[in-house]
C-alpha cells in the first residue's frame, strides 16, 4: 500500500502541464533520434545535459528519461527500414525486420516493434515500480566495504559484458578510473594529475567526457568510415497494420520478450544484447512457422524489440536504487542526477521521493504518448531518414562545441573535449566499449572513497572486505566475470584438441 500510495503521488507529479509538456518533448526527441542512424539517446542526453543545468530538475529528468525510451521505440524503424542497426541491441530485430519491408511487410513490422515496445515497457515499468523499493531496503543495509564491493563488480560485469573483449572493456574502464582521479584529493587536499591547470582542480567534468567520447567521436567516426556508405531504404507498401493471425503470433513473443529483458537491464552485469537474441533463439525455437525465420517471421521482431525495451526500462533499477548504471545511457543519466547536486541510491527514495516517484510515474504516462506517436505517425518518422548525414552530423558538432563552451566559458573545457572526441574516435575505430570509461570516471570517485571509509573502520585491515559475507560474494563474483571468459576459452580450446 505504501508504494501504491507514493506511485499516485508520483502521478501528481508526473502529470503536471510543466512535467507533462517535458515528457512530450522527450519522447517525441527520443523517436526523433532513435529514428536517425547513428544517433542514440545517450549522444543526446549527453548533448543536452549543458543546455539543461538550470532547468527545474524534475522536469529535465522526466525528459531525459523520456528520450531514453523513445529512442529505444524510434530505433526500430531505421533498423527495419534501412537494416542500420543503430546499437547492437538492435542486431537481432533486424534480422527478421528488414526481411519483413523487402518482402512489403514494413508496416506490421513497424508496427509490432510499436505496441511490443509499449506492452514490454508498461510491464517493466509496473515490475520497476514493485521492486525498486525491495532494492532500496536491501541496499539500506550495506556498509562501504559492501558498497565498494558492489561497484567492483558493477566496473568488471559492464566490462566485460559491453564490446567484443574483456580486455578492451577493461581498458576503457582504466581510463575512466584515471580521469576520475585528476583534481584535489577530498581527504588529503593533494592535487592530483592536473598539471598546473587551475581549470582542473574541481576534476573532468563528465559533461564534457561524455559529450566528447559520444557526439564529437560519433561525428568523425561517421565521416571518416560511414559517410559514403550506401544505403538502401526500404519503402511502406501495403497495409500498415497487423492482421489478426500478427497479432495471435505477436502477442506471446511481446510477454517472452518482456521476461527476457528486465532481468538482464536490472542486474549489474545487464544489457539489451543478450535477452534480445535469446528472445530471438527462443521465437525461433517455439514457432509454429519456423522455415519463416530468415525470410521474415513476425516474431523475430516482436520478441526482440519487447527485450530491448524492458532491458533500457530494468537499468532503471539498479540506477536509482543503487545508484549503480549498467548501461552508456544510464551512466549519463546518472551524470545529470549529479549535476543537481543529487545522488542516487537508497536514501533517494526518501530525500528526493516526489522526484524519483514522479519520474516513475512519468514512464506510463510515457509509453502511452509513444504508442500514440508512433503507430499513427510512422510516414513521418520515416521522411526524418531523409535528412542528408553530413548536415545532421555538422549540426551534432555545433551543439557539442556550444554545451561544452556554455558550462564554464573556458577555453580548457573546449581543448578537453576535442582530446576526448579523438580518443572516441580511437575507441569507435578498434572496437573499444565508450560505456566503461564514463562509468569508472563517475563511479571511480565514490568507490575510492568507500574503499577509504571501509579501511578506516576496519583500523586499516584490508580482510575486511573479505570477511563481510556480501562483499566476499560480490568480489568473487567479480572475478568470475573477468576470468570466466578466459577460463572457458581455455576449456573450449582443450576439448577442440
């Protein structure tokens, strides 16, 4: 009853002309970017955070959480349509998608990706509702040593499971972790690593990082790889709606789909990538029309846009009741509860409860404009393709350098993020994983200092961390998620011989 009651006072909230016209406005961007190839809703969370500093923080909230979503509903029509995958939660929807408009079947496509993503969304968002507040009481019982252990395997499991190795996700983790340590030590008052530039005392602002890493790396990416890359768009032919015998194969996929993705966004070690292909694997398994797949099968696509859907709305857990992001979207979203002075994790429920509460009730109201956005709308969506690459891509530049240069008009936050466009650059070029270094960069800070604070307590007695039996259970699962990879390759290879 507790929860039920702080959910309608959330509602109050969420519904408000203010917070209601801020939700609009980020669903409807969020359909916007997720429609664009390239452009996702952390590129433009991260863009927006400098132009949003003095917003009223619940209303700049509901909207990024707004165009979180919406991109994960906008993203399937350039995935569909133009079979561009704008992330690689996306990879498994195109495989049936694209199959599906070659063969004049973009509408039911389109379409079932729409009301999948909405049922996936409202299920996730009521399961978000039940058991953020269970997270709460359990994580109010955690001490640093816990604490530090947590993030630990938060740093390991994203590492690992974002990107093509352990390695790299590692790397990227690393410089993270360092960048995270430039400024004055909070406790010894020591500077570290700023070289005599006054500008870095106070640290590397994760504005910048993210808009650099993201927006600038994005933008030469594209123009040095992608630019001049064909491509092929798919044109709406016949009827854009679903027949009855879609909607008797659509529906069961949606539900599997929604089972599949919140347990794998609200775990640490979460991502989209996963229970989108297992959703695929598992359609493909149950079907009673299995020579369809690969030729386009209605449920290849129902199933895996449920997934990824209540995949982005399960990182929602972890991140306001731990305060932990599993995700490049929820790292930055993280990065703007900060830039309020605000910090998620168990006390937020209680501190800042007409916030949290009304940014969860602003997800139903939500999902419900998405629907009502994307299913009469789609033509529309569609001519936003049309938009030539490189006047988008300029445009994505120009917004970058004036956040940046309008959080603190100095120059050393323009020569930073450039540094960081090319290192994303460099990342987006081999393959190396953007999520891990903004989450060691915001995370890094408050592990080093439960790690101190656990010391501290303990006389400086490092078992600590090894005697409590949660944060003995959490590191050991760390180092499963590092060595598991290697160890298994080892065993694969053994039998192979």
């Amino acid at each position: 009853m507790e929860t039920l009651s702080a959910l309608w006072a959330g509602f109050g909230v969420a519904l408000q002309p203010a917070n209601l016209l801020w939700g609009f406005i980020g669903v409807t961007l969020g359909t916007f970017v997720g429609v664009l190839p390239g452009v996702g809703p952390a590129l433009t969370v991260a863009m927006l955070l400098p132009l949003t500093v003095k917003l009223e923080p619940t209303g700049a909230l509901i909207m990024f959480a707004g165009i979180y979503y919406g991109a994960m509903f906008g993203g399937s029509t350039t995935t569909i349509l133009l079979n561009a995958p704008g992330e690689s939660a996306s990879i498994a929807t195109a495989l049936e998608g694209n199959r599906m408009a070659k063969a004049g079947r973009a509408g039911p496509a389109l379409a079932t990706s729409a009301i999948g993503s909405f049922v996936a969304g409202t299920i996730a968002t009521l399961l978000l509702t039940l058991l953020a507040p269970v997270v709460v009481e359990a994580a109010l019982k955690f001490g640093p040593a816990e604490y530090f252990a947590l993030m630990v395997f938060a740093f390991t499991t994203v590492s690992a499971v974002l990107g093509a190795s352990t390695v790299r996700g590692l790397a990227a983790l690393f410089v993270g972790l360092f960048l995270g340590l430039i400024g004055i030590d909070s406790q010894t008052g020591q500077t570290r690593f700023a070289f005599g530039v006054p500008e870095l005392l106070d640290g590397i602002d994760v504005v910048v990082l993210a808009v650099g890493l993201f927006a600038v790396g994005e933008t030469l990416y594209v123009a040095a790889y992608t630019s001049r890359m064909p491509e092929t768009l798919e044109k709406l032919k016949g009827s854009l709606w679903m027949s009855g015998d879609d909607w008797r194969r659509s529906a069961p996929a949606w539900l599997r789909g929604t089972l599949f993705g919140f347990p794998f966004g609200s775990i640490p070690a979460g991502g989209a990538e996963i229970p989108t292909f297992l959703s695929y694997a598992t359609e493909k398994k149950l079907s009673k029309h299995p020579e369809e797949f690969g030729t386009g099968a209605i449920e290849g696509v129902a199933g895996p846009e449920a997934a990824n859907n209540a995949a982005a709305t399960g990182t929602l857990v972890p991140l306001l009741s731990l305060g932990i992001p599993t995700s490049a979207t929820a790292a930055i979203l993280l990065s703007a509860f900060q830039n309020y002075g605000i910090q998620p994790g168990p006390l937020l429920f209680t501190t800042q409860g007409n916030l949290v509460w009304g940014l969860i009730a602003s997800l139903y109201v939500g999902n419900l404009i998405l629907l009502i956005l994307n299913l009469p709308l789609i033509g529309i969506w569609v001519r936003v393709l049309a938009i030539p690459r490189p006047l988008l891509y300029g445009g994505i530049l120009l917004f970058a350098t004036l956040g940046a240069y309008s959080l603190h008009q100095s120059w050393v936050d323009l020569a930073t993020l450039y540094v960081f466009g090319l290192l994303g650059f460099a990342m987006r070029r081999w393959d190396i994983p953007v999520a891990p270094a903004i989450i060691g960069l915001i995370l890094g800070p408050l592990a080093e200092t439960q790690f101190r604070r656990a010391l501290a307590i303990s006389e400086g007695d490092a078992s600590v961390f090894f005697t409590q039996p949660i944060s003995a259970f959490l590191l050991t699962l760390a180092m499963a998620a590092v060595l598991g990879p290697w160890l298994w390759r080892r065993f694969r290879g053994a039998q192979a011989k």
